[in-house]
C-alpha cells in the first residue's frame, strides 16, 4: 500500500522499522527497535495479510489512514469498521439511543 504522504509527514524512510499490532479491528503501526516490518524501498507501507485478515480489509478494498504525528502511531481503518463508526453516530444524531 503506499502511503508516501503520510509516511514523509511521520518521518519514516524506507527501512523504517515498524510494529503493527491488531486493536479493536484497526492495525496500528508504530516505530519499532526490531526489523520485523519497514517501509519498503518506494515508500510502501507494509500490510501483512495474516493482519489484513484479522481486520477483515479484502484484497485492493480501500482503507482510511489516520496519522498521529506527535505520537508516532498511524492507523489503519478498514472501510467496514469507518461504515459502522458513521452509522453509529448518523444513528445518535438522528436521537436514537446509543446502546446499538
């Protein structure tokens, strides 16, 4: 996935290290001390599929991503997960209760 934008914003080079951890069906990916995933030589973002499947984002699916500059931490929201964010809060605007 690339990404270049953000990744030139946060300051991570190709060869950056990376952890990208699973929370609440999001991946957030932080610098790491160990080599495990980098940004790849063009600026690509890694997305491991065995992570891709736990979020449930599908092969050329679109993803929102959401940097946290001062914090060093971007995240990865798959589209289902943005869907169900929005309707929740369409939902308690319209003045539903918001134990959906």
């Amino acid at each position: 996935m690339s990404a270049q934008h953000l990744l030139h914003a946060m300051g991570w080079v190709p060869g950056h290290s990376l952890d990208i951890q699973l929370c609440h069906d999001m991946l957030v990916i932080t610098s790491a001390q160990e080599d495990r995933y980098q940004v790849g030589s063009r600026g690509e973002l890694p997305l491991p599929a065995s992570s891709r499947q736990m979020c449930r984002i599908e092969p050329g699916q679109p993803v929102l991503l959401a940097a946290f500059i001062t914090h060093d931490l971007l995240v990865v929201h798959p589209v289902s997960a943005v869907a169900r964010l929005l309707t929740d809060l369409h939902h308690q605007l319209a003045g539903g209760d918001s134990d959906r």
